[in-house]
C-alpha cells in the first residue's frame, strides 16, 4: 500500500497524506464484504433503517466540519458545501420514508391454488465509484438506497474528495452500518481498476464519459448490473416572451453555481432574438457579480478548480471561440496565484463549430447563441451526443411543454435549471450514462426481482 496526497486546489498545498490501497487490498475488502453481506441482508429493515437515521443524525451534527473538509479538498466555496450537506437530508429522508413500499413483497396473482409474488432481494455487493464534485450527493445516491435495500458497499470516493469518503465511512460505521458492510476503497484510476476486477454484483459509476466507457468495456463481459451516470452539454433556451433579466440571472446561477463543476451546469444557451441583447446584457451583468476568492469566505462565489488538468481544457476552448469570431464579454483566462483557478467566462456570437458549443466544458465557461425561433433552438439543443438536461424561460407553460417533449434529455425543466429531486429520476439520454438514481426507482435499482410460484397440495 502507498500514500495518496491530498491537494487543496485553491492553494497548491498538501493538506493530507492517506494510505492509499493496492490490488491485494482491494481484493481483501471484496472478500470481506462478499462475506458479509448475507448477514446484512437478514437483518430486518427497521434496523437497517435506524442505522441510516443515525447516520443522518452524524451528518446534522458534524455539518460544519464535514463542509470544511470538502471545501479544502474540492475548492468548492464553504456556502455551497454547507448546501450540499443540507441538501442532503431531504434526500435521505426520502430514502427512508419509501423503501418499505418499495421492497414489500408483492402477490400479483392468487387463485385455485395457484399464488405468484415478487420478491425484491438484494443485489449482493455492489462497487460505488463516485465522484468529486457533489461527493456527498452523488455518493449517498447510491449508498443509502444500497444499503436499506440489504446490499454490501465497496466505496471508492474520487481521488479529488479522499477525506469526504473517509468521513461517510466514519459516520456510517458509527451509526452502526458493519466495517465489512460498507468498505471504502482509496486511491486514484489503478485502484478502480483492480475493483473492477473483484466478483461483483452491481457497479454504479459517476464520472466522465471517457472513464464510463472503458469502465463499460471492462465488465461487459462479466454480466454485472451496470450503472453510469456520466457527463453532459446541457442546453436552455430563452423565448421571445421571458422576462431577460429574471431568466438570465436563472441560467447565469445554473451556468456558474459549484464553479461551473456540474454534470447538469447549464452549458451553452440560446436566445431569441428579440431578447438576445437584453439577456445577454443581464446575464454579463449578473456574472460580474460573481466573486471568486477564498472558498472559506463566505461571500466567495466563483471556487478553484478542483483538477489542474481541467485548466487546460478550458484555456482550449477559450481559444478555439476567439479564432472562430466568439465575443468575449467577461473572463477568459485563467486567474492569477496559486492553485487552479479560472475566470467566469462569457462568450456570445458562437456557433456549433465551436468546441465551446459542443464539448463539456465541466468550469465556468458559457456560450450564448442567438436564434430565429423555437424550431432552430430545438434543432441545436438535440444537436449534441449527450442528454442529460434542458430548459426552456418562457411565460407559456404549454409551449415550454411542446419544446421540451422534442428534447432528447432525461431531466426537462420550465423556468429553472441545475435542479435535482429526489422524487424524481436521474437519468440520460446518449453518453450522458445509462440507468438512473433517486426516486422510487433509484431504490428498486439495488434489488434484484425475483419470482415466487406457490401451489398448495
């Protein structure tokens, strides 16, 4: 075993060394959990649940302190981590009020003898590889669902948010989830590597779509019940008939809010071109407003960048926007200091020749595109490989209704964006990943239906 260094990305600093696992321990974890999980699966729902609950319990309590550690270790500014966690707890609740009815069993046929009933049975051990940019979020998706539902946990937290999947661990542990029953696994691409080698039942995966695909390749020939929730280009589009100012300070948020690091950030928007220069007036306007600095102030809007790679990425698709005629209203380069740091950027007058237009961007960075009407915008916004979001800003519900239903996405939003619910699915179309977490069925997804046929003597 090794050590992985910890990096706050606002500083360039090494915050934290951590024993890093390597192939034999990623198999030892697997065998404990494999061992594991059948005494889990038989402890009744209720206590399960409690454990939950109390976990819920650790996170209320330790709020202030589980912010701090994912802001050093992401860049993510302190206010929005305290959001992450906060919001969190509706999540869990959610989770907790519906896997009774969830995973009840179900008789769907009983006469002459003759009785036929589903059974919902735990998947067995199902590996998480989560990601760094909603690491509470995007983890608990999985592990909290995965959990009730009486499975056993291999938790491989990102790299980039080490210390935050150390402190789910330790929270669940307290709460009285079994060591064996939930396993974090640490390190960067070689340890998920070696987990995808281990007997697994269910591999849930958040990330890129790069790594999602290799992750596919890797274990298709191994039948495991397969998750990816990958990236996304999400698009909006603003009516002739939406207010500019309010819809533009909407999609500004949902363009810049986690320093543009979101799988659903808004990532190219198109305009009418009756409110074109009022919006884009109003949205320049509101993102000059944005502060960036110490993520730990609290009034520090615009956070670091949480992987120096991605600088690089972005300094390209600066590029390719200007040599191709994009207007540049704000932004553009990289910020001065230490650490990764980028500036909000605003570019108009762009096209789908631009990379800007058509590659995840994954940082603040945005184009706006001016339209003729509602047929062209739908046209552009179905013009992309991935379908994770879109929006329309419009006064006319039904209208934004016909738009919507012509977009290839998973997620359809009227008047907002960037918003998730646990009540609903999360889901995609295209490279945007394959299944779905939350709701209902984000619960059933960590069971395994199976059917009974009785028939009495």
């Amino acid at each position: 075993m090794t050590q992985l260094a910890i990096t706050n990305p606002a500083t360039g600093q090494k915050i934290a060394d951590v024993l890093a696992d390597d192939a034999a321990s990623v198999a030892h974890k697997a065998q404990r959990a494999r061992a594991a999980q059948p005494a889990w699966a038989k402890v009744p729902l209720a206590e399960r649940k409690a454990c939950i609950a109390r976990f819920r319990e650790g996170v209320v309590r330790d709020l202030p302190q589980l912010a701090e550690v994912m802001t050093r270790e992401t860049g993510k500014p302190i206010t929005m981590s305290r959001n992450e966690l906060n919001g969190l707890l509706p999540r869990i609740d959610f989770f907790l009020g519906m896997v009774d009815a969830v995973t009840a069993p179900e008789k769907v046929y009983d006469e002459g003898g003759m009785t036929e009933r589903i059974e919902h049975a735990p998947l067995g051990v199902v590996a998480n590889i989560s990601a760094w940019n909603y690491p509470w979020f995007v983890g608990c998706n999985v592990i909290v669902p995965a959990l009730l539902t009486g499975n056993a946990v291999l938790y491989k937290p990102s790299e980039f948010a080490t210390l935050t999947g150390l402190e789910i661990a330790r929270l669940l542990h307290e709460a009285g989830v079994p060591q064996d029953v939930f396993v974090p696994v640490i390190g960067a691409g070689p340890v998920g590597a070696a987990l995808l080698e281990q007997k697994l039942d269910g591999l849930f995966f958040t990330g890129s779509y790069a790594t999602g695909a290799r992750i596919a390749q890797a274990v298709g020939s191994k039948l495991v019940k397969l998750q990816l929730e990958l990236g996304g280009k999400d698009p909006a589009y603003v009516c002739d008939d939406a207010d500019p100012k309010a819809a533009a300070e909407s999609l500004a948020d949902g363009a810049m809010y986690n320093t543009g690091q979101s799988c659903c950030s808004v990532e190219r928007i198109y305009v009418h071109e009756k409110v074109h220069d009022a919006f884009l007036a109003h949205f320049v306007a509101a993102v000059k407003g944005y502060k960036a600095g110490d993520p730990m102030a609290d009034d520090t809007y615009i956070g670091a960048i949480t992987r120096a790679p991605q600088l690089d990425v972005l300094d390209a698709q600066v590029a390719d926007a200007k040599k191709k005629g994009a207007m540049l209203h704000v932004g553009g380069e990289r910020l001065k200091g230490p650490g990764n740091w980028f500036a909000a950027t605003v570019f108009s007058n762009v096209d789908h020749t631009m990379e800007i237009m058509r590659e995840e961007s994954f940082g603040p960075v945005i184009g706006i595109q001016k339209v003729k009407g509602d047929d062209e915008a739908v046209r552009l916004m179905n013009d992309t490989r991935y379908g994770l979001t879109a929006g329309v800003y419009t006064h006319d519900r039904a209208r934004a209704e016909r738009i919507l239903s012509q977009v290839n996405a998973g997620s359809l939003y009227w008047n907002c964006c960037d918003r998730v619910s646990p009540r609903l699915p999360w889901s995609g179309y295209g490279d945007s990943g394959i299944g779905l977490t939350l709701s209902t069925y984000g619960i059933e997804a960590f069971t395994r239906p199976r059917a009974w046929h009785l028939r009495s003597a």
